[in-house]
C-alpha cells in the first residue's frame, strides 16, 4: 500500500528512515487490512505521497489541510486539489475567493493546483489517506507522526519559510515550527463550516509575499492557468 515512487529523490534522505519505523509499519498494515476488507481509500496509493513531488530544496512555502477529500476521483495527494474534469470542492472555491479579495487573482474555473507545487509549494495534509465517505477515518493511524516528522525536518534544515495553517489540527503543528526561523500563518480552514469565523481577510497570499520579499527570496506566483 506504500507506493513512494512519486517522493522525488531529494527528499529520501530525509525520509527514507520513517519507512522503517514502527509506525510506519503498522499504518501500511492497517491500510492493507481495510483495502483487503474491501473499503475503497483515496487518494490511490500512487498519489499518496505526490505532494512530495515537489523538490526539498524547492520549497519555499508549506499549505498544511487537515485530510484527504473523501469523494469519489477528488483527493490526488495534493491538499485542496482536484484533477482537472472534476468539480471545484467549496473549500477551495473559498480559497480562491480569498486568493481574488487579496490579490485580485480570479478563480480559473478548475481546481487542480499542481502549478503552486511545481513552484515550491507544497500541498501536506496533515492525515495523508480516507475512507471513501468518512471525513477524518484515518485520524490518529499514524499519519500524525509522518506529518509531524516532516514539518519538524522542513523546520530543521531550512530558513525563511512560509507555514500555512488552516484549521485546528493542522494548527497544531506551530509548536513544531521555530518563529524566529520561520514565518507561520493560521486561521480556520477554508470549508464552508468554518471559513466565516476569520479565513475570509487573512490575506495569507499577500502576506507569504510580503515575508519572502523582506528576505530577499522570490515571491511566489499565485495565479493559476485557466
């Protein structure tokens, strides 16, 4: 079930250890067992791991969700991103409305991302598989741990990244992250439950930009192709 063809080389020095670990063992066992028992689990277990196909030396800026979606052809390993055909989720037509209110971005009518991973976004959820219809069914698996480790590596061996935090669990991740190395942004996550209580005017976008062009780094093209 741990397909990690798609992590791209430089980050198995970083990672390749976590595949060895107890954990790490039971999570790909517990995976198997539900596969086995016939419950379907996005995304496919070749795009588990694709938001790792953005370089570690590309990264620049972290968008931490909570889990995968879990309809029918959405989730794809990227957070908050569908491949092309399928309908735009409310969580992200709400981030492309924040994207718009802040930097006057329109939404391009799809909702596949892979052009802000392509540059140095990368696109974690903090659980990184689902049940087909049950939101947060793999909680606490031990994904939590990998999410964790990631974070706590990107946080050890880089400078000047942008951490993006929407929603709770995802938010809790801050402890991980050195403010003073870094720079963290969090509101509520973007889903229409909770987007009114404060994701609406954070202006994440803008202020990523603002804190990479006060450390001399490029800012990041929000704008997506139509």
């Amino acid at each position: 079930m741990m397909n990690t063809l798609s992590i791209h080389a430089s980050w198995l020095p970083y990672l390749e250890e976590e595949f060895h670990k107890p954990y790490m063992k039971e999570l790909a066992s517990f995976l198997e067992q539900e596969q086995k028992a016939g419950k379907i689990i996005y995304p496919t277990q070749d795009h588990i791991f694709e938001a790792f196909k953005t370089p570690f030396d590309k990264v620049e800026v972290v968008i931490l969700g909570q889990d995968p979606y879990h309809g029918p052809g959405q989730a794809h390993g990227l957070a908050f991103s569908v491949l092309p055909g399928i309908k735009t989720p409310p969580s992200l037509v709400n981030i492309y409305k924040e994207l718009e209110t802040d930097l006057g971005i329109k939404n391009p009518g799809h909702g596949y991302l892979n052009e802000w991973a392509q540059r140095g976004v990368l696109l974690l959820n903090n659980v990184l598989t689902v049940e087909d219809g049950k939101a947060g069914s793999h909680h606490k698996k031990g994904w939590e741990i990998f999410t964790d480790r990631v974070i706590q590596i990107l946080n050890e061996k880089k400078e000047n990244l942008v951490f993006i935090l929407w929603g709770s669990p995802s938010q809790k991740k801050a402890s991980i992250v050195d403010p003073k190395k870094h720079f963290v942004i969090k509101s509520v996550h973007p889903s229409p439950l909770s987007s009114y209580r404060g994701f609406f005017g954070s202006k994440p976008f803008s202020q990523t930009n603002s804190y990479l062009k006060s450390k001399g780094l490029k800012e990041i093209n929000w704008s997506i192709t139509p």
